[in-house]
C-alpha cells in the first residue's frame, strides 16, 4: 500500500509532500513550534501579532505585492495562530505551487516589520480583540481557560489584551519573530498537483536559510490542585447566558485520548448526541449546546458549552451532571458507541477530502509526533475503543466539585453560578 505521504529532509528542513495528480490546486503550508505557549511574561500576545506582520512587506515584496502575487493566480493566502502552533498557508491552481512555497519562505524569513504597519496594525488586533469581547460565547471560552489554568501562558488569550498588544514594541514583536520562527526549524506540507521533484528543489533555494533550532518544549501546563468547584462570571448586557464547563483531560499523546474523542461525540458532537436529544429536543432549554476536547502536548481538557435563557440556566446543569454522571457509571450502550465511532470515522474521510484538510492534517502530526500518521492507522485505534474505556476516561475526567466553570451573560454573578452549578458537584 502506498503511504499517504511522502517526508524528505531538504536544506535540513523536513518535507511533507502528498502529490495528486489529478487535484486542480495545491495547498502549502509552513509550520512552526511558535505558538503562544512560547511567549515570555512580558510579550503577551506577541506570536499573534507576529502572525499578522508576515503579511505586511518583505525585503523583496510589499504588503500589497504579497496579496497580490497569490490572488493574481487565483489562489489565497492564510495564517494561525494557536497555542502551539503558528502557520503560514495558502492555496493556488496547480502550476504555481512553487511560488507559493518561496512566498511563504520569503514572508517568514525575510519579513521587514515596517514602523507604520507595526502601529496600523496594532490597531487592527485591537478591533479584533473587541469584536471578540463582543461575543459572550468566546468570552466564557477564555474565561473557563483562565480559570483552568490561571497565570499561565497557555490559560491567556492567544490575541492577547488590549494592554498587552498596546504594550509590545516593534523591537519586541522582531526579537520573537527571530527567536521562534527565524532560528526554528519549520516544517513544509505540501498536498494537492505539484511533483515531488519541483517540490524538494524549490524547498532548497526556499528554505536553505531556515534556522535549525527544534525540540524547545514550553513551559508544562500545571493544574490547579484540590476538589473544589470553580466559577468566574461575566456580566453582558444581552439575552442569553453562554456558559462553558471544563474538566483536565489528557495529553496529545496519551492512549486514552480516542476513548476521549468517543466521549465527547456521545455526549455532545451531534444532533443524535446526549445532550442535543436531553436539552433541545426532549427540553426545548436550547437552540446550542456541545462538547468537545482540546488537547496539548502536556494535557487537554474536556469541555461542554451552552446558550440558553438565564432562567433556565439551574435546569440545564442539572441534566448536564446526570448525562455526565450516567456515563462515569455505566458508560455507552452498544449500539450508541456503534454510532459514535461511525459517526467519527465518516467525518474523518470526510475531512480529508480536500487538500487543504490534507495538508493541516499532515502538518499537525509532523508537529505533534514527528511523523505522518497514516488515517488508516487513526481509524483502527478509534474502532478498538470499547464501552469500558469511554467509562473509564468519563470517570476519570468527571471528578463531582473538581471542575471549573464560567458564564456570561445578564446579570450575571458568582454567587448566582456557583449556586446553579450546584448539581456537578454531587457524585
């Protein structure tokens, strides 16, 4: 069987490469170990703000030029920033990957971060870090993340704060930018109808400046100690209450993490879900609510998210606690934990449909693991999860009085939280 992709080291640099012939495009990306959990205390918000200045002139290109050296081909070009990870991508017709991938070199490597587009940009982060204060889902998100792991890098906003980002200088946002993707190895992922030879040779010239340095681990997540339930409350002048409960999970690499994605589907991943079927369609209490898992290299969480009338708000835990409690005592039903794991290897051959997906997919394995898994290989150890697992992680996970969680919404308030989240704290 041929593998899924092929990962070559070119100039030093490796080279995920996933060639089709009949594919119309091609996505490229450049990663980089150069997320927010990298930053230092005094340079919140640094990698994100890093992120947006790739994208604003280069020793060779203007910011306008950049745009338009992509869009006058039909393509687009992208970047993220998370936690981890910071990526430089884009997509074109086939026939022009090989500009992509010395475009996406040059803005890397060769950025100028001009003065002025330094200041202009900084205001543009700033009406962004608003717009998303302005949402009270995504204010009770970074709220339960904070409280999950307080005072740390990896429990901020990966934007930062208006102080934050008002604060770094230009000479700051360059000393990360070379610290973290300057001197770091990146990884190159290729995917769609470009040839591994006009790929490895490009790489060359591309990449041959690329630093060397890899393997940095940042600071360990450390969990706050004691069984004690832990609330924050946002008070927003709106009509709903968006609330969002936390629970420690497991690493990126831990086993128990499929038994943790099957979980999570059970409970809340679909419209055939748990707790769709108890709150929206047995209750009418909302129109959203879900789980889901975020994992690290260190550690992850488990968590669920809701938007429902304030009124409401006691009820909804209360059925959230049972479906959580059910599934710590007696784990999935057969036929339930059949649909799961269908459910999820469905949306996995779905999601690899494309060869963007393909080339996040490739990317993301090479960061975490250092190889291209192959989905087979996925496939296989989510099919082997059984009802005693999923038990077990859900007992694990579930520890009544030892969770955090944070609401925002209308005259909201601890003491009105605490008392409503009383439910999760019985076991």
């Amino acid at each position: 069987m041929m593998a899924f992709a092929i990962v070559e080291k070119v100039a030093g640099v490796p080279v995920v490469l996933r060639t089709r012939d009949e594919a119309p495009g091609v996505a490229v990306g450049l990663f980089y170990s150069a997320g927010s959990r990298w930053e230092n205390s005094n340079e919140h918000g640094a990698a994100h703000f890093v992120e947006h200045l790739l994208f604003k002139g280069t020793k060779k290109r203007s910011c306008k030029e950049l745009s338009r050296e992509v869009e006058g081909r039909g393509g687009d070009l992208n970047a993220f920033t998370g936690e981890e990870t910071l990526c430089l991508h884009g997509r074109v017709p086939a026939g022009h990957g090989s500009r992509l991938v010395s475009l996406l070199a040059e803005m890397a490597l060769e950025s100028t971060f001009p003065a002025d587009e330094v200041e202009r940009e900084r205001g543009v982060i700033t009406e962004e870090i608003r717009m998303m204060e302005d949402q009270p889902s995504m204010v009770a998100g970074e709220a339960l993340n904070a409280l999950l792991w307080p005072n740390q890098a990896v429990g901020r906003p990966i934007a930062g704060s208006i102080a934050t980002v008002g604060g770094i200088s230009r000479a700051g946002l360059m000393g990360y930018w070379q610290r973290r993707i300057q001197k770091v190895q990146p990884i190159l992922v290729v995917a769609g109808g470009i040839g591994a030879k006009e790929v490895m040779e490009t790489a060359k010239k591309a990449l041959g400046k690329s630093g060397r340095e890899c393997g940095i681990k940042p600071t360990p997540a450390v969990r706050v100690k004691g069984k004690i339930l832990r609330v924050v409350a946002v008070a927003k002048p709106v009509q709903q209450v968006n609330v969002a409960l936390g629970m420690y999970a497991v690493g990126r690499m831990d086993p128990k993490r499929h038994a943790l994605r099957m979980l999570s589907v059970i409970l809340g991943e679909a419209m055939s879900s748990r707790l769709f079927q108890r709150l929206r369609e047995e209750q009418g209490l909302v129109y959203s609510v879900s789980s889901g898992v975020h994992l690290q290299r260190d550690d992850g969480v488990f968590y669920i998210s809701a938007g429902l009338e304030p009124g409401n708000l006691g009820k909804a835990l209360a059925l959230i606690a049972e479906e959580l409690r059910s599934l710590a005592t007696r784990g999935p039903g057969a036929a339930e934990l059949k649909r799961a794991k269908d459910y999820v290897t469905g949306q996995f051959a779905l999601g690899l449909e494309g060869t963007s997906q393909q080339m996040f997919w490739m990317g993301d394995a090479m960061l975490t693991r250092g190889r291209v898994v192959e989905p087979n290989e996925a496939i296989e150890r989510l099919a082997k999860v059984n009802a005693a697992a999923v038990r077990d992680v859900a007992r694990e996970i579930y520890q009544p009085g030892r969770l955090c969680v944070s609401a925002a919404g209308p005259e909201m308030s601890e003491a009105r939280l605490q008392s409503a989240a009383l439910p999760l704290t019985k076991g």
